[in-house]
C-alpha cells in the first residue's frame, strides 16, 4: 500500500515513515509542504494520504486544502487528516466531500502505533477513522438540534461510535449490547434523521456525518 505523507517537522515526519514502513505500507513520497503534497498527490498517485492541515508556506490550513483539491481531480483519494487540535471547520470541510475513505486525528493519536496504523488502514480502505473528541464537538454542536435532539442517550453514543468508523460488532462489545440492540438503535438513528439505512456501514457514516454539517 503506497502512502504519500505530509509533515513540516522532520522528527515526526521521520517518526511516521519509520512506522509506516514496519508496518509494511510502501513510503511513496514524505514532504514537508503544500507545493511539494500538491506534486506528490498529482504524479505518485497513492492509495492513501496521510497530511498534516498546517504546512508551509501559509502554515495555516495548507496541508488540507491540498488534499481538497487532490480529491477533486481524483474523487475518492483516500486522505487521512493529522491536526495538533480539534478544528471544526477543517473536520466539516473535510467530510463535506463525503466520497471515499476520510479521516481526522488528533496528533495525539500518531503515538499509539496500533491505533494510527488502524486509522491509515481503514481510511485506505475506504472507511472513516474521526478522533472520538472530533466527533463529540460535531455531535455537541448539533444537541440542541432538530431531528438530533429526538435522539435518545443510548442512540446519540451509538452514533458517534457509528461516526468513528466502528462496525456494529464493535459498537455492541464497547456498549456492552447484543449486535442485535445495536442494530436497533442504528435503525432508529435513519429513522429519526431522515436518512436511508444502507448495509454499507463507512457510507452510512458518511451520510450521518453529512447530515449535522449540513446547516453550519
């Protein structure tokens, strides 16, 4: 699996190459600024993107913005987001798009290798990996909220499980439910905000995610 990364400190960005690479993803390119993530994303054609929001020149939201404009000459670019803190509107602008693998950590989450390797992974795959204090700021935006404020405490957790990228079983094992309870719930969650219930559990996420960023 080949991964280009973006990242202005040379110590982490060595730090992820070394990690990546014993984890056996292949390191197509590792830069350290916009005009550089802009070449890489354009000629290497990677199966994942992993990319730091602030890069120079700008160091503002540089990284991310490059990534936007890579997915919307190849739609579908897998692209993992890495950010020193919670900035809702990089995360909304990010799952806006709403096609293809997408994720949002916390630099914070680069330390527990099984953890961030299971991001790249999921999001190379085509799913979600959002940091869960991501997830409960879009969600606390949203709680006072119609439909979101029909939800139940029980369907406002499953929900931000659902949005980490978690599959039902997962859910069920951290709720301490049956699979079928949770799929219960999942049910209700569509109902009550209006969306189709899908199989597919990473568009469903997506279609969640959407739907609370929609009226931002």
């Amino acid at each position: 699996m080949r991964v280009v990364l973006a990242e202005d400190l040379f110590l982490l960005r060595d730090g992820l190459v070394r990690m990546l690479e014993a984890f056996g993803f292949e390191i197509a390119a590792a830069v350290e600024s916009g005009p550089e993530l802009s070449r890489a994303l354009a000629e290497l054609a990677p199966d994942v993107a992993v990319v730091d929001v602030r890069l120079p020149p700008t160091h503002t939201d540089e990284g991310l913005q490059c990534a936007l404009a890579a997915r919307t000459a190849r739609p579908g670019l897998p692209v993992l987001v890495l950010s020193q803190h919670v900035e809702q509107l990089y995360a909304r602008e990010l799952l806006a798009d709403g096609n293809g693998g997408i994720g949002y950590l916390l630099k914070d989450r680069v330390f527990d290798a099984e953890q961030f390797i299971d991001a790249v992974r999921r999001v190379a795959a085509g799913g979600t990996a959002m940091d869960p204090q991501v997830i409960q700021q879009l969600l606390s935006r949203r709680a006072d909220d119609r439909p979101l404020a029909g939800l139940t405490p029980r369907e406002l957790e499953v929900l931000e499980l659902m949005a980490q990228g978690r599959s039902n079983a997962a859910i069920a094992t951290q709720l301490v439910v049956t699979e079928r309870a949770v799929a219960k719930h999942t049910s209700n969650i569509f109902t009550k905000l209006g969306l189709e219930v899908s199989d597919d559990d990473n568009r469903r996420v997506l279609a969640v995610l959407a739907y609370l960023d929609r009226d931002r």
